[in-house]
C-alpha cells in the first residue's frame, strides 16, 4: 500500500481531541488519524450511506462582496508587490 499525505484544516479542539486519542493509545498523530478515517469508512459502509448522503461539494457558501474599504485595501496590497 503506497502512502501519501493529506493535509486538512481542522478546529484546533478536534485536533487536541485526536492528539490525546494517539496518546492514550500509543500511537502517532498519523497513525491515530489513519485508524480512525478507516473505522468511519467502515461504520458508513455498514449504515448503508451513499456518496450523495456524505458529499458537501454542492452546498453553497454565502459569500459576500468586499466593500469599498476592503478593495481599497487590497489594491494598495497589490501596488506594495509590484
């Protein structure tokens, strides 16, 4: 089995959460989360979930423009760069 990196963000509570998981079961951090993403895989296999239930890929995020003062802002960013 090739192994390959993952890098996600999480909340700094989760993480704390799963730092003390792999210490209480002498594990590292890697191995702690690899365990655990497999026995989730394993309970939503047996739940009988599909992608569709699980997949966020299609919710929409409110996003708001910038205001006058941000873009401002940005411009004067960009000027400093070049």
């Amino acid at each position: 089995m090739a192994t390959v990196v993952l890098n996600v963000k999480i909340d700094e509570t989760l993480k704390e959460k799963l730092r003390r998981y792999a210490e209480e079961n002498n594990e590292n951090l890697s191995t702690a989360t690899e365990k655990l993403l497999l026995s989730a895989f394993e309970i939503t296999d047996d739940a009988d979930v599909s992608e569709d239930d699980i997949d966020s890929q299609h919710t929409e995020e409110e996003v708001t423009p910038f205001t006058p003062k941000e873009i401002k802002a940005l411009r004067k960013i960009l000027k400093k760069r070049k």
